[in-house]
C-alpha cells in the first residue's frame, strides 16, 4: 500500500523513532514540507495519506479516487474536508490525549514564570542590578503565591482536567465555565459570572462559532487587574488586539500565549510587540514534548493499523 506523510517535519525534528511507522506503512514517504499547490499530486498514487496541518481539501480528494485514509497528527480536523472525504468513501482519524501532560506542563510553566516574574528578574540579572545591590536579594516585582487564588478553565475535557489536578495540587481553587452555546452542566459556571473572582484564566477548548473570540475585549475589562490568562488551545479564541491593549494598560496582570489565530504570525501582529508587558509568547509547542511526539506517531501508526484490518480506530467520519 502506498503512503505518503506530507509535513513530516512538523512533528520530527530528527528525533523520533519511524520503525513502528515504517512496520504498518513499508516504503511510506516522509516531506519534511509540502507547498499546498503540491499536495493533490504528492498524495497522487497514495492510498493512505498523513498530514499534520497540510490542508486536504474537496479538489484533493477529488483529484485522488484511490485515496482511502487520511490519518492526522493532531485532534483538529479543520484542514480536511470531512464531509468531502465522507461522499468520496475517505475514512479520516485524528489523535486524541496524546499531549496531554505537555500541554498541562507547559501551561504552568507559563503560569509560574509570569507569577514569579521569571523573565523580569532574569533581565535584572543580566543588567547587572543584583551585583550593584549590597543586599542578598533584589525582589522590585511582585512575586505571587499559587495557594489559595482561583483558576478558570474553559474546556474541561483531558487537557482541562489534567490542568485542574495540577492546580489542586498548587492548592488553588479550581471553578469550571460552561462553554458557550452549550448545555449547562451541574458544578459548572457561566464564564461572565467567574471573570471577576478569577486570577487565572486558562483555555481548553475547541475553536467553534461559539467560542471564536471568546476573550473579548468586554471580557478582559471584567478580569481582575492582576489576573493571568492562559492560552494553549486555539489562537481565535482571543481577541489578541484586546489582549495587547490590555497589558499595555495594565488592565490585566500577565498573559502566557501558545497558539495564534494565525501561524506564523504576519509581521505586525498585535502580541509581536516587543514593548507589551508580563507577555509569555511561544510558537505552539505546548504539545511538543520529545515524548508526546513519539506518542503522536505510534498513536498515527495504530490508527493506520486499525483501519487496514477494518477497524474504526479514532475515526471523525
């Protein structure tokens, strides 16, 4: 069987193991990259194609009849025509809960270097101002205690959760919004109703009509001055304008920022500026710890198994 791996080098950066890969798909095809204008024929011959974020779209499928399976590397399926691939007889798989601790690690690595000031004093460091002192410690920025403040979590599926525990163990208290547009559940909050009580937002939901541009600039003036938001799920949901206006002004204390809603981000975006304060701004790798990325292609390898032997393994479809 014939398969190709379009963005192979979005997942590995030489570092993983292919070999169960290579066992269920021998002779598959590893890009590193593949130019969107050059998907319909690098995936021309295939049955089986994997992709990350390349974008399979209805003429691709169509160009292709022999196509059988796309199988990603990531949860979200918005880069394949779902409803294309269904009419055209394509079965379509995702991954799920392969990341989770690296996106829970990384969302309180952001959370404790901006609650400690991490940056700052490492700056103050550098600058020479601890040497200069004549006291053992130099501490101008505020540092916060994690006991006893309030996390907010959108999205209380297996990242969220994972999140909870963590901040339970921080001793935080942990309250859950009900997401947008979507049934209230028993123990959970609307999100208008928290935003005054929290000091922590952290985001772990899907981006959908409901919940694109969720943090609002009417929402981010209804935080706490001090208050944290936290953002490893999908860049849209935030109005990152808003965002950027808020830290210039103060009206929030600090943000840690994975995703944007559009990546890599074009030259003057509004998070790019180098002037805004207490900003924590990484390019999406909250799920790309070596281990998760092993665990994405063994993952991708089971599902690719599964459907050979008439399986329905993490199908979408």
């Amino acid at each position: 069987m014939h398969a190709v791996f379009l963005d192979f080098g979005t997942v590995s950066s030489g570092d993983l193991d292919t070999s169960t890969l290579e066992r269920v798909l021998p002779g598959i095809v590893l890009h590193e990259r593949t130019a969107q204008a050059d998907v319909p024929a690098r995936i021309a011959g295939c049955e089986v194609a994997l992709a990350n974020k390349s974008v399979i779209d209805a003429a691709t499928i169509s160009a292709n009849p022999q196509l059988r399976l796309v199988a990603l590397t990531a949860t979200g399926v918005d880069n394949v025509d779902v409803a294309a691939a269904r009419a055209a007889g394509v079965a379509v798989c995702n991954l799920r809960d392969y990341c989770t601790d690296s996106v829970a690690q990384h969302a309180f690595a952001m959370l404790l270097a901006l609650t400690h000031r991490v940056a700052d004093y490492h700056a103050l460091v550098a600058g020479g101002r601890w040497q200069q002192a004549g006291q053992f410690s130099v501490f101008p920025y505020p540092i916060r205690e994690l006991r006893g403040r309030v996390l907010g979590i959108v999205g209380h599926g297996a990242l969220g959760s994972a999140v909870a525990g963590i901040a339970r163990a921080f001793g935080m208290q942990v309250e859950i919004a009900n997401r947008p547009c979507s049934v209230p559940q028993q123990g959970r909050r609307d999100l208008d109703e928290m935003l005054p009580e929290l000091d922590v937002l952290s985001l772990h939901c899907p981006l959908t009509p409901a919940t694109r541009g969720l943090v609002s600039r009417e929402r981010l003036a209804r935080m706490k001055a001090d208050a944290v938001l936290i953002n490893t799920a999908r860049g849209a949901l935030v109005d990152t304008r808003a965002l950027a206006d808020a830290l210039k002004s103060g009206r929030i204390g600090g943000a840690g920022i994975d995703v944007l809603e559009r990546e890599p981000p074009p030259p003057g975006h509004p998070l790019l500026d180098p002037s805004i304060p207490n900003l924590i701004l990484t390019p999406h790798v909250a799920w790309a710890a070596r281990e998760a990325r092993q665990r994405c292609l063994d993952e991708l390898a089971l599902n690719v198994e599964s459907f050979l032997s008439g399986g329905r393994r993490n199908r979408v479809d």
